[in-house]
C-alpha cells in the first residue's frame, strides 16, 4: 500500500477576537475570520496534496461553549474532508471539555449525529480507521487528563492539588501503556498516538494566556514507544519536534494563527505526515498568519522626539500587521509624543494594540530599582508594592498568593 497522507493540525482557539474588529461583509470579529482562514489554508492544502486521514489534535473553540456561527464554520471546514472521504479524528482538548464531568464536550456533536468519517476521540481508547485510499491505520487517543474527574471518586477528593496531579498523572501514564499493548496486537499495522497535553522538555508558548488550570506533564519518555509510528500532539503553540529526528516523530504542529505578541516571530502552520509502517517522514507547512509586529523607538538622544517617532514609523512595514509602538523618551520628552499623530501614521495596521511610552527614569525611582528589567515577577511586585506603600501584612499576604500563581504557571 502506498504511504498515507496524514493532515496533522491543532489548537485552532475559534472565538479569540483581541486584537479584531467587526467585520461588516460577514458580521464576525476580524480576528476569527483569521482564525478560520488558517483553518480553511490547511484543509484546502491537505486535500490538493491528496490528504487519506486528518488528525486534529484539540482546541477546535476558544471555549467549551462557542456560539452556533462558530459551530457552524467549523463543522463546514472538516465536512471538506469527510465528504473528500478523509476520516477526521477530533481529539478533544482542555477548550473543548465542559467544567462538569459528564458534560458533553464542544465535539462530542459529531458522534452524537453520526457524522460520516469522523471520530471523536474523548477518551482512551484504540481506533482503527480505514482512510481515503483503503489503507487501514491505528489511532490512539488520550483527550486532555482532567482533574475533575478524579474529584468525583472518594479516594481522591481529600488530595491536595500536588498529590491530585500525581494520581493522574499515573493514570494517563498507566493509559499509555495499555493503549501501547493493545495496538501491538496488530503489528502490521501503522499506528499513530494522538494526546493533548504537555510534554517533558517541551518549549511553552504563549498557550499559557488562554489554559485553563494548571497542567500535568507527561514525560517523554512514554511517547517513544516503538508501538507508536507518528506522535501527533496538541495543547502547545509552539511548533516543535521532541524526539530530535529519531523514530517516532514527536510533534507539536503548533496553533494554526498568532495569539498574541509572545507569538511575534513564531512561524504557525500545521504538519503533512507520509506514514508507513515503522517510518514517518513529516513536514511543517507554514500559514499565512496575521503579522504581529512591535515598533521599538528610542528617542532619548533626540532634540525632536516627534519627529524622529513619525520618521521611524514611515519606515516601517505594518500593512495588514497588529501593531504596537514602544517609545523610549526622557520625562521632558513625554508630553511633546503625541500619540494621535502615531495612530495616524499607522492608518495601514490592521489593528493597533497600544502605544507606550517607555520613560525609563520615571520607572526606576518610583521603583528604587535601577535594573527593572532583571527583577523576577515577585521582586518587581514587592517593589510595586513598597512604591504604593502597602501595609506589610497585606503585602506578604499578596506575595504569598503571588508566589503560588507564579510556581504554578511554571
């Protein structure tokens, strides 16, 4: 049989409007016609270059309840590929799950109406697809590990948070295993594992602005199984290969489209996999993503700051870009930077984030620091606090909370 063409896409976050204005022609948010644009980039790529089976790896919506537009401009996105004859597997990931354990998920539609070639992979378990051409392929699936459902059982409702990530980090691992054994009851068969989670040594993007709770990592190691041909992940929006060339691929394709500037000179785009039994050669595909580009001018050394700022900003390209200006300036320069006259001369942007003026000095003496910009989070927020004069109680109190929210984003 000739090598299967694996579509391999993930975290789309359909419903992000920040950075968008409505648009009159389709009366969505800008933003999400960006988002759905990548979407149809993929798709349409896929199906020109013959595309057997898509695996979208979680995060269909940017929440688990998207309104019925965006429900609708998905489902009419991956109905290309069903009527192609493409099997789609929709695995689902944290946006795409209900709070309540139970609920159904933002995908589970597609089983429930028994859309033609999907399948919807939200819970453990070995699938055997049949793809466009007739070649037959395993898919293992593992939906993002939820916490809650831990929290309904007796022996896990007295843990602490720690002890909670640990039993289920367990679980998922135990999981593994066990979906590993099963697909290698058929051993003929090229076998592709599909998670949505974090994994050991993997490089975060800016995902952390839109996760929800606190993630349990997966260690490497249990994805290098020789039962699994292609690791197909999701969750992370940073496109990476963890298992540095070797077999099998370990891949992250990254988010389809910019979140935000953490994401300013990150490519985005999805991976075309040519899978075999025991091999898997891969590509990434880059899109056509919204630029996002940060405008850094430094007038201090100017007699002219203004002039110098609408100088610089003509020299920049921000045609269809989301656009931000950092202007560094003396405390005498400050009120001579007009910011109308920049929103002017970015008429061109798609959008402008902000305009900020960065006066240095002003900083470090409210601050008492003279290198603010090599203070941690925590030493940065005790001076904030010491500039405002909060009571020393209140102060470690907030630390304290502080200190939890930051080891736990880490």
């Amino acid at each position: 049989m000739p090598p299967i063409n694996v579509l391999h896409l993930a975290d789309i976050h359909i419903g992000i409007e920040t950075y968008g204005r409505p648009d009159s022609k389709s009366g969505l948010n800008s933003r999400v016609l960006d988002f759905l644009r990548r979407m149809s980039e993929a798709i349409d790529y896929a199906l020109e270059h013959e595309v057997d089976l898509c695996i979208f790896a979680g995060d269909a919506y940017k929440n688990s309840r998207p309104n019925p537009t965006l429900q609708r401009e998905f489902a009419r996105r991956i109905k290309k590929l069903s009527d192609a004859g493409a099997p789609v597997v929709l695995l689902v990931g944290n946006h795409d799950m209900a709070a309540a354990d139970r609920s159904a998920s933002s995908l589970d539609i597609f089983s429930t109406l028994g859309v033609p070639n999907t399948i919807v992979g939200n819970r453990e378990k070995l699938h055997r697809v049949t793809c466009r051409r007739g070649q037959t392929v395993q898919v293992a699936t593992v939906p993002y590990p939820q916490r809650n459902r831990l929290l309904n059982r007796d022996e896990y409702r007295k843990m602490s948070i720690e002890d909670l990530d640990k039993a289920l980090a367990e679980i998922i691992n135990k999981n593994i295993d066990e979906l590993a054994a099963e697909a290698q009851q058929s051993p003929e068969l090229p076998t592709i594992f599909t998670g949505h989670f974090s994994v050991s040594n993997a490089t975060q993007g800016s995902e952390q602005s839109v996760m929800l709770g606190r993630d349990v990592v997966v260690l490497k190691s249990q994805l290098t199984n020789p039962a699994w041909d292609y690791v197909a992940l999701g969750h992370i929006h940073k496109h990476q290969e963890l298992n540095h060339g070797q077999q099998p691929p370990i891949v992250y394709p990254g988010s389809l489209e910019r979140i935000d500037f953490g994401e300013e000179r990150e490519a985005k785009g999805f991976v075309m996999v040519k899978l075999e039994k025991g091999q898997a050669d891969w590509e990434f595909i880059e899109t056509r993503s919204r630029r996002f580009t940060t405008i850094r001018i430094d007038a201090r050394e100017s007699d002219d700051p203004m002039t110098l700022v609408l100088d610089k900003l003509d020299e920049s390209f921000v045609n269809d870009a989301v656009a931000r200006v950092i202007v560094q300036a003396r405390p005498e320069q400050d009120p001579l930077i007009e910011d109308r006259l920049i929103q002017q001369t970015l008429s061109e942007a798609s959008y402008i984030a902000g305009i900020r003026h960065d006066v240095d000095r002003v900083h470090r003496q409210r601050l008492k620091a003279e290198n603010v910009e090599e203070l941690s989070p925590l030493e940065a927020l005790s001076l904030y606090f010491d500039s405002r004069d909060v009571p020393v109680e209140r102060k470690e109190t907030l630390l304290k909370h502080a200190r939890q929210i930051v080891e736990g984003a880490g």
